[in-house]
C-alpha cells in the first residue's frame, strides 16, 4: 500500500488537499500520509503524520519524508492538489505491475477560489531529452488517473535504488 507525502509550504489549502484524497481514495488502501512541513505552519491533523523541516527545500523534505514512511509506494504531492476518483488505485496498479517505473498522471487544472477543475481539459507536461520542456492540452476523457498540480509516483525499493531526489534542488518542477 502507499504512503501519500505531501510538501507544503501553505496550510490554507492543505485540509482542502487531505479531504480529497480520502474522499477519492479507500483509507484501507492507504498506508498512511505524511506531510512535510518545511515553514514551520504548527500543522497538525488526527491520522497525519507531520515531519517538521527548516526551510531545506521540497526535494530534501520529501527525501526524508521517505525515510519514515511505511509504505511499499511512495506518492509525492503539494499542498494544491485535487485527485480524480480512484487515482491512487491506478497509479499502485501500474506500479504492481512494473515495480521499477516512475509514474506521473494527467494533471488537470484547478482554480484554487473555486476548488474545481476542468473535467475536459487536461494538460500534460515534462522534460523532453533535449531537456525542452514538453507540454500539450488533452481535451478528451481519459482512464487515466489524474490530479491537479503534479505527482510522482514509484515503489519505495525503486526510490531507493535510483538515491531518491536530488538533495541540491530546492524548488523544482524538474524532479
């Protein structure tokens, strides 16, 4: 089962984020969920594990974030986040089936006043291998899992094995 690590920098939207992942998700299929709190917000939820960190960075804090998660997957996430129904289902499917892949879902926009998405409008981005950045609009439904703001996914031994993030990145989108 995975473990659910979420970077924050900003408690407004954090209950928002909590809330719907355990409304989207079974809480018997999620191990437990970790935050990162890297300012220092006195963040504190019942069945929310906290790790209190100095300002180190999203990469840092999720690294070792990873170090006290219980979990056999690992799912990286910000605080502005918004799952489609069944998303983790789908991403632990992929990862049980090819335990040494990275996934990243669809991401859909959210409007942070609204807490609302676009249900067909899809934006899907990365890094090309000339390291231009690859972004298109998906205007179709899809079967894939999806998220506002981004998501990394992978088996813990994976992690692992690859040394986790790179501990010099301190803000990023380039995981």
């Amino acid at each position: 089962m995975p473990s659910i690590i979420i970077y924050s920098t900003d408690i407004k939207y954090l209950d928002h984020t909590i809330d719907e992942i355990l409304d989207t998700t079974s809480q018997d299929f999620i191990d437990e969920i970790i935050v990162c709190d890297d300012v220092g917000m006195g963040y504190n939820r019942s069945g929310v594990k906290v790790q209190v960190t100095s300002h180190i960075g999203r990469a840092r804090a999720w690294n070792q974030a990873s170090l006290m998660s219980v979990g056999k997957q690992l799912v990286f996430i910000r605080d502005k986040t918004k799952p489609s129904i069944d998303w983790l289902l789908r991403l632990s499917e992929i990862l049980d089936a090819n335990p040494q892949t990275l996934v990243s879902p669809i991401v859909h926009i959210l409007d942070l006043n609204l807490w609302a998405t676009e249900i067909l409008r899809w934006k899907r981005f990365g890094w090309r291998w000339d390291l231009n950045l690859y972004d298109r609009i998906y205007t179709d439904t899809s079967e894939s899992p999806a998220l506002s703001s981004y998501c990394i996914a992978c088996t813990k031994v994976w992690f692992n094995e690859l040394g986790g993030f790179d501990n010099g990145m301190r803000s990023g989108a380039g995981e």
